[in-house]
C-alpha cells in the first residue's frame, strides 16, 4: 500500500523532454522514479528488488492513477 505519494517537480518543463519526477512511500521504504509518456521509470532501489504485497504492475498503474489526477488539478 502507498503511504505517500508526491508529485516533486517538472523535469525538462516545456520541453519535449518534459518528465514528471516522483517519490513515493510502499511498506515503509522510499521510491523515486520518472514518469513520461505514460511510462513509469524507477531509480534505486527499485520495487521489484525488494518483497512488497502490492505487485509491481498493480504500483505502477496506482502511480499513473495518481499522476494523471495530480495532472487534473
């Protein structure tokens, strides 16, 4: 389950490099990663290296619900 979920910052702003950059809380551990085109891309430590109850795929579709309402605003 995501603790918390922030939206930091447009990478590339206007741009056709623009990127949304993300950080988020799963089971107590600290995720970063880029989101473009509909694409989830994750630092290190990465999700899927370490045990968590929400699957990789069931994270990422969770983040870009999350993005695109945060879009919406």
């Amino acid at each position: 389950m995501i603790e918390n979920f922030n939206v930091r910052k447009e990478i590339f702003e206007d741009t056709q490099h623009e990127t949304l950059h993300f950080e988020l809380t799963l089971d107590g551990k600290e995720y970063q990663g880029h989101y473009k085109g509909d694409e989830v891309n994750w630092f290190q430590m990465q999700p899927d290296q370490e045990s968590h109850a929400m699957e990789l795929e069931d994270l990422e579709a969770e983040v870009k619900k999350r993005i695109r309402e945060w879009e919406e605003k």
